[in-house]
C-alpha cells in the first residue's frame, strides 16, 4: 500500500558542492558560492510558493573555520551582503529568519546584521527559515548539556528532571518541530554534524546534484520521494496503516 503523506513540516538542507559546480564551469570557488546564494534564494521562493512551514539551511559549520583564511573571508563577506541586499525580499515575502549555531565568533558587523534582520522578520509569520552559521551538532548538544549542570549546580532543577523534552528544550531549534526532511546535495551520503540530536527519525534524501544545479524541479523530486514515505517511529507498518485509515 503505497501512502501518501503531508508535506514535511520542516525540512533540513545541506547546501553541498559550490567548489565542484565552479571547477565544473571554469569558474573561481568564489563564483560557486555566490551561484550557492542564488539557488537558496530560488529554493526559499518556491518554498514560499508552495507554502511550506521551515527551512534550516546550513551555510557555514564549525568545521568550515579550517578552510583556508581567503574563502572564509569570502564566505562570510557573502553572508553579510547577500543579507544586506535580501532582507527587504524576505520581510516583504512574510518569511522569518532566524540564526543558529556558535555566533559569537563573528565579527561585530555580520552579527549586527544578523540580529537587525531577525527583528525586522521577528513578527512575520509565513515561512520560517533557519539559518545555521558557525554550527554544530556535537557543539549544540554540548552546549544544551552546560546549560542543564548549570541549573542543576544552581538548584533551579534536580537530577531527576533531566529528561529529553528538557534536553530538547535546550538545542538551537528548541522551538520548533524535529525535522521531518533532510536533502543533501553534491553526491556525499553524511550529516556533517549537522543537528545531531534532531535528526533522530528525519528522512534522508541524498542527490549528487550540486547545489548551484539544485533547482525547483529537483526540489520537487525531494518532496515527491518524501511523499511516498512510511514513517513509522519504530511502529510496525500494520500499526502505521491502521492510524491511517481510522
Ligand atoms: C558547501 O560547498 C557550501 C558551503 C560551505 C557554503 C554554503 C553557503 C551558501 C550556499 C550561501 C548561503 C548564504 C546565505 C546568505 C545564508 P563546498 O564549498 O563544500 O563545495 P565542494 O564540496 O564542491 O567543495
């Protein structure tokens, strides 16, 4: 029996292959990023056309600090003006933006510009986009555990309280549901350290498509193969079609 589900609530996006797609076409790594930004601007479009809930896309891990000092430079040089110029589109589209992962080592200005678009999309309530910067799986969950000894050490909570709903509580995306979709673009079939925790029963989709090439079609195969999924959460399928019938 072949079942078909809503659309994923919340979908994960690892935006890999820029470098590739630019030594594909004779061009600098520079020019694959830059093609890098156009295609999430074409994804978020057709993610507002469509009229989905949540997209978390991951621009920069913390592994990404050990490329060389000219392409971080470049890359965060990208991250502050692409904002700069798309801010205006995002807020007009109703979409709020929202940053997660280690941001306290960027300079002044990039989280300058981070926060005054988080506030001016803060009240906006169409899609939702999370943006990972400086991000990582192990980190977060690292963090989240420092904040529990924390309030454990200071008796706000017991031991005994410690549970996954605190625990979750606690991550970058707290708020907000698990991921239900993860793509991975250009051809590696690993998460990267990418939301570790949340990640727990997400679909994986993985394309060697290269994320410059990854357009609304593409996109639209990814939800297509999402559609025909049997999500079970450790039930049985019997169990799963039963719910669905009743
Ligand atoms: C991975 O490709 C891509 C990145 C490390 C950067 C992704 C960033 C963007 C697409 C820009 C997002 C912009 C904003 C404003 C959020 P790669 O360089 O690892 O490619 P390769 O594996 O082919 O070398």
């Amino acid at each position: 029996m072949n079942i078909k589900y809503p659309k994923p609530k919340h979908i994960v996006i690892i935006m890999d292959g820029n470098g590739r797609w630019a030594v594909e076409n004779g061009l600098t790594r520079s020019k694959g990023h830059k093609a890098g930004v156009k295609t999430l601007k074409n994804i978020i479009e057709y993610a507002v056309r469509t009229e989905l809930n949540m997209i978390t896309a991951y621009a920069f891990s913390q592994e990404n600090w050990q490329r060389p000092r000219k392409e971080v430079d470049l890359l965060l040089d990208l991250f502050i003006t692409s904002l700069q110029s798309e801010v205006d589109d995002l807020h007009k589209n109703n979409i709020k933006l929202n940053f997660i992962g280690e941001l306290t080592k960027f300079s002044d200005k990039l989280r300058k510009t981070m926060k005054k678009s988080e506030l001016l999309t803060c009240d906006n309530s169409g899609l939702i986009l999370n943006v990972a910067l400086s991000y990582s799986g192990r980190w977060d969950i690292q963090q989240a555990l420092l904040s529990i000894i924390n309030e454990i050490q200071s008796k706000k909570i017991t031991i005994d309280e410690v549970n996954e709903e605190l625990i979750n509580s606690k991550l970058s995306l707290a708020e907000n549901n698990d991921p239900d979709l993860f793509i991975r673009t250009g051809g590696e079939k690993r998460i990267s350290n990418y939301l570790l925790w949340q990640l727990a029963y997400t679909e994986m989709y993985f394309t060697d498509i290269l994320w410059p090439d990854f357009d609304s079609k593409q996109f639209s195969l990814a939800l297509d193969w999402f559609s025909k999924r049997q999500r079970r959460f450790g039930k049985t399928s019997a169990q799963i079609e039963n719910e669905y019938d009743t």
